[in-house]
C-alpha cells in the first residue's frame, strides 16, 4: 500500500498529478447538485455533465429538488448515471446545506464534488479536480468559474444543444461572448499566496461550494455540513475542513461558466450582516467575526486541557484562574480528573482523602467556561487550539494570547514552553488543530506525536519570558492562599518573594490568581522591561522557508 503524502501546511507543489487524459481513474465520484426553482440553469448544467472526460461509469449525478415548484424534472440530455431525489424524502430540513447534505447520504461515490445548479462545467472540470483525489485522501479542490449576467430568455441564454455543439467542437470557452469575470476574492487570495501554497490558517475562507471536490471520509470526518446554516454553509465547512486537516487545492483547469451573480455579488452588506452572528458561533476564524456580540461562543478559539492530578486545591486554582483572567476570553478550560469518584455518602468531611479534589470540584462546578472530564478528550476539534498546562504552571495575563499571536504568525503546528531554567518535566504546549488533524489524516506510524506535527506544520519552544509562566510547583499551597507575589530585586540578580498587600483568605478571585502569576513570571525581568515586552510586537522569527507573516481579513 502507498503511504499516504505528507504535505507541509498548504504547499500541495510536492505532489505530482498527471496530466489531463494521460491517466487512468479509479475513483468513483458522486456530482451533487442541489437544486430549487432553477429548471432552466439545471438543463444547461446536466447537458455539460453529459460530455465529461471523466468516465461515465464511474461518475454519478445526484440532483436534489429542495421543494421546488413545479418540481424538478431530469432533462433529456444528462450523463447516464443520474437520479432525482426529494430533499423532502429524507430529511425535514430545507436550504442549500440540507440539500447537498442529503445528497452526500444517499450518494455511493468515494469523492463528493459539489456543484451548484446555475454552473456550466468545462468537459474537463470533473477530471481536473479528481487527478488530486487519487494523489491525497484529504485535499479540498477547488474549481474555478467565470460569472457571466444572463437569465432565462435572455438573447445569450444557450441551449443544451448549444452547449454539447461547443463542448464538443473544444471550445467551451467561446459558449458566451464574454470573458466573464472572475471570483474576485478568491481569485487574489489564490494569487496573493502562491497558488495557495504559501496560504495561512485563513485559507479555509476561500472555499465556495458552487464547485469543490474532496473525499466522502474527509466529509465524515469533519461532520458534513451543519444544514442549521441558510447562507454560508460553505464557509463554515471550510473552516472544520481545515481544522481536520484538509488541503486546499485551487484547479484552474476546472473552468466553468456561473450563470448570473452569487448572492453576495447581489447583496453583500446585506449578506455579510446576516452571516455574521451565524458563523462568528461556529467558527473562531477570521478574528473579526467576534469583535462584537457574545462574550462565550459554541466553539471557542482555544481548547484548554489541565490534568488536576493530586495537586492541592490552591495550586489547582492559582493554574486556572490565571488562564480564566488572562486577556484571551475565547477559550474552554477542560479540567480533567476522577470526578465520578465523590460519593455522596457519608463520610468525615474534613478528614475526607479526596478533599482536594471535592474542593476543585466545587470551585468550577457552576462556571460556564470550564468542564469537569475525567478524561482528555480525544481531539480539540472544531476548537482551534489545544493548550495543554500542568496544574503546576501559572500563566501570565498575556500568555495564552501571545502564544496564539505567535503560532499564528510563523503557522506553528506546535509551540512549547517552559519555566525558566526547566530543561525537562512538563511543559505547558500549544498544539493547532489542524496540524493534529493532518496527522489522523496521514497517520502517526507510532512515531512520536511531536514529531510528527512538526514534520507537518512546524514547531518551535519559545523562553518563558516571552509569555510569561513560573513554576508553581515549588510554592507552598498556604502561600497561595494568602496570596505572594514575586518582585524583582536588581541587587540579588532576579526577584524575591514578598507578601500580598492584600489577603486572598482563600477566596476565589480572577484577578488577584492573574495579578499573582503576572508578578510571578517577572521573575528575570525588569519591571520596567515587563512593562515594555507587555506591548511590543513579538520578535522576528528566525525562518526555513518562505511562509507569510499574514495576510488581510478574508470575507467570509
């Protein structure tokens, strides 16, 4: 058996496809079209179908009448292997999402290419993106598509006849006697990033459904589409689709014709108003989306995972409130120990040998951004982050948000620090979700998880001052209770401990846990020098490649 590639972040170059009728298929494809009130555009759009250079037997069509009326009829001329099914047959849903959702249930094909009913694909169109399907088993491809203004009656609106005459003469291109004009958008972002190669993590952005293509497991795998969304579903797929791994591959010899605007050609404010809450939910990226609204969202950027151990209550509480009252919101902490051991019975309270832990369990029982577990949960996923933090280690109020800046900037698959001086035992790591997605893509082969995500995407250990964190390992629970402080002390060379100001008394409190830790990892700095590395741009990394450093906000 081939082993599956292992591409480095988006830069599909390292794969080789063959060249457009050189090559023999195998994979069997599912075209899905999700269709409502459009018979005209859909006769035009089955007849391209019927003239694919891709085998006939292994391609199927599956339209999807979402409720139309009159309903929707098969045309005479469509490929040989195409059916009609009933959106409402099978589901109770509606809209484009449900449409090509039930049309991925019923279909038998192990690539799923969507295709909108208003598109009028090249013969080459189907073949040019599967060549990347039998290459990859988790690449996303990406037809292309110019807009031409026309409608049903219009002098230039063709025939089925007209488009097989043209089809088969070799010259789809010359079908409208326009050039058409291009995906704007999307067209400059492909541009902008090499081809997609050198694309960032907002590269998901790009991916409209009006004509993609990817494997039916990377479908299942990411959840299939969430047919609750009315308007951009493609986008939100995108984004999950990343998070699971997924390749982004544009495919210029995947031309077709769009039958008139896209929604948001025709209405974007409009569009983009209504978008907005919808997916800002759903999905962490672009960052823009939660500038407003919420203050907790479905899926959050950063999934925190803190494994309580045996460590005292105090300890425990100092680690999470810091991360709770740092200046990143956006994130779940996972609090992971044996909570389904504290029984209810009856036993000496003070003298309980799980004290600590009840305690713990008490603390956060009733706060929205925390989750008792009794196990790491298997993946992050749809979250863009896993940070994992040893109860043991107080972050600073910026870290989690620098962390994040930084593996964002340099597209990090992994960032990995530790307290000063700490060459070994734990350490706190931020791992990005589609870096571990890729590798349930491709396969760890037992080697070393680490090893692997930075073979795929990249890794680096950045110094404790950067972010700030200390060792709360060494402190003493009572310590932590009446709440310390670290200053830093230029005579003996770094810092000392001093008393709180201010006695905690065991209370619970957001700021004085970030106060506590924030004053903790000035241990080798200044306060002057805190002060300015609190504000500063991160420093420029030291590069292998050629990557960005970012581009524009990407409209969804």
């Amino acid at each position: 058996m081939t082993p599956t590639p292992r591409v480095h972040r988006n830069d599909w170059s390292t794969l080789t496809v063959p060249a457009l009728g050189q090559w023999r298929p195998e994979l069997t494809v599912s075209v899905i079209i999700p269709a409502y009130d459009c018979q005209p555009s859909l006769d035009l759009t089955l007849a391209s179908l019927s003239r694919q250079t891709y085998p006939e037997d292994l391609l199927e069509v599956v339209v999807v009448d979402d409720g139309s009326t009159p309903p929707i009829e098969l045309p005479p001329v469509r490929p040989k292997h195409t059916r009609l099914v009933r959106a409402g047959d099978h589901s109770t849903g509606w809209g484009r999402a449900n449409a090509l959702h039930v049309g991925a249930t019923v279909s038998t094909g192990a690539v799923l290419h969507w295709l909108d009913a208003d598109m009028v694909a090249y013969p080459e169109h189907v073949e040019a993106q599967l060549r990347w399907h039998h290459q990859v088993p988790y690449a996303v491809t990406l037809g292309y598509k110019r807009f031409v203004d026309t409608r049903p009656g219009a002098p230039d609106w063709p025939t089925p006849a007209g488009v097989l005459e043209h089809w088969e003469q070799g010259t789809p291109q010359s079908l409208f006697d326009t050039a058409g004009e291009p995906h704007d958008y999307v067209e400059r972002y492909i541009d902008r990033t090499d081809k997609l190669r050198a694309a960032d993590h907002l590269a998901f952005a790009i991916h409209v459904g009006a004509t993609a293509a990817l494997r039916r497991e990377l479908y299942e795998a990411c959840g299939g589409l969430d047919t609750e969304l009315r308007l951009g579903e493609d986008t939100e797929l995108g984004y999950r689709l990343a998070q699971a791994g997924a390749l982004f591959v544009p495919e210029p010899l995947a031309g077709s014709w769009h039958l008139g605007p896209t929604h948001v050609m025709r209405a974007r404010e409009q569009v983009q108003r209504y978008n907005k809450p919808y997916l800002a939910d759903r999905m962490p990226y672009p960052r823009w989306l939660r500038k407003v609204g919420a203050t907790a969202w479905s899926v959050p950027l950063v999934d925190v995972v803190l494994e309580v151990g045996d460590e005292p209550l105090e300890r425990v509480r100092t680690a999470v409130d810091a991360i709770l009252g740092g200046d990143e919101p956006d994130l779940v902490v996972n609090l992971v120990g044996p909570w389904d051991q504290l029984p209810d019975g009856r036993r000496r309270v003070l003298a309980d040998p799980r004290l600590d832990l009840r305690l713990i369990a008490e603390t956060y029982r009733g706060d929205p951004r925390v989750r008792l577990v009794t196990s790491v949960p298997a993946s992050p996923f749809p979250a863009a982050y896993r940070l994992e933090v040893p109860p043991t280690h107080g972050l600073g109020p910026h870290a989690v948000g620098r962390l994040v800046e930084l593996a964002d900037r340099d597209q990090l698959g992994l960032v990995e620090l530790r307290p000063s001086g700490a060459d070994d035992g734990p350490a706190t790591r931020l791992w990005r979700t589609a870096a571990l997605g890729r590798v349930d893509r491709i396969g760890a082969g037992g080697e070393p998880l680490a090893d692997v995500v930075t073979e795929v995407h990249g890794a680096r250990r950045v110094p404790a001052e950067m972010v700030g964190v200390v060792d709360l390992a060494g402190v003493e629970p009572r310590q932590l209770a009446e709440g310390i402080r670290m200053i830093a002390d230029p005579a003996l060379g770094g810092a000392r401990w001093v008393p709180s100001a201010v006695e905690v008394a065991g209370m619970r409190s957001l700021a004085k846990a970030t106060m506590l830790v924030g004053t903790l990892a000035s241990r080798r700095l200044s306060a002057r020098v805190q002060h300015r590395l609190k504000r500063r741009p991160l420093p420029p990394a030291r590069r292998t490649d050629d990557e960005p450093t970012g581009v524009e906000d990407a409209q969804p």
